[in-house]
C-alpha cells in the first residue's frame, strides 16, 4: 500500500480524484472483478431503497439484471458489509 501512495504522489500532484482513479486502473491496481463486485453491492442496496422493496425481490432483481447466482450474490454482499 505505501508504495500505491508513493507512485501516486510521484505521477499525480495535481490531479484529481478521477485522474487518480484512472491512473490507478491504468497501473493494474483495480481489478475489474472488484469493480463489478461494487456495482452489484450499490446496485442493491438503490434498490431496496429507490423500489422500496423486501430483501429478497432486491436480491432476485440483482442477481437477474448481473446474471449471477445466490451464492455469488450472498459472497458479494457479505465481502462488503
């Protein structure tokens, strides 16, 4: 982690915080698994809040709109609770 910073600091003064992302993406430092993992925890969680729904029509929905199955929804939503 200290050296993620260290390059950061070093390629980075005056950038902001998107520029630092892509950069970051550019360096292979975010997997896309790990960003497809996040859009399906926010998906989720919007939709319990935005469709004002049980847990489990918020859980179908996302499982059917990423095309993965419980298991996979259940490992994504512990990882980043």
């Amino acid at each position: 982690m200290k050296n993620i910073l260290k390059d950061i600091k070093n390629n980075c003064n005056q950038c902001d915080i998107d520029q630092v992302i892509e950069f970051l993406k550019e360096r292979g430092d975010f997997s896309y698994t790990s960003e497809t993992h996040r859009e399906i925890y926010f998906f989720y969680l919007e939709t319990l809040k935005e469709w004002d729904c049980s847990k489990e029509y918020a859980r179908l929905v996302t499982c059917e709109m990423f095309d993965i199955c419980e298991s996979n929804f259940y490992k994504i939503i512990k990882k980043y609770r």
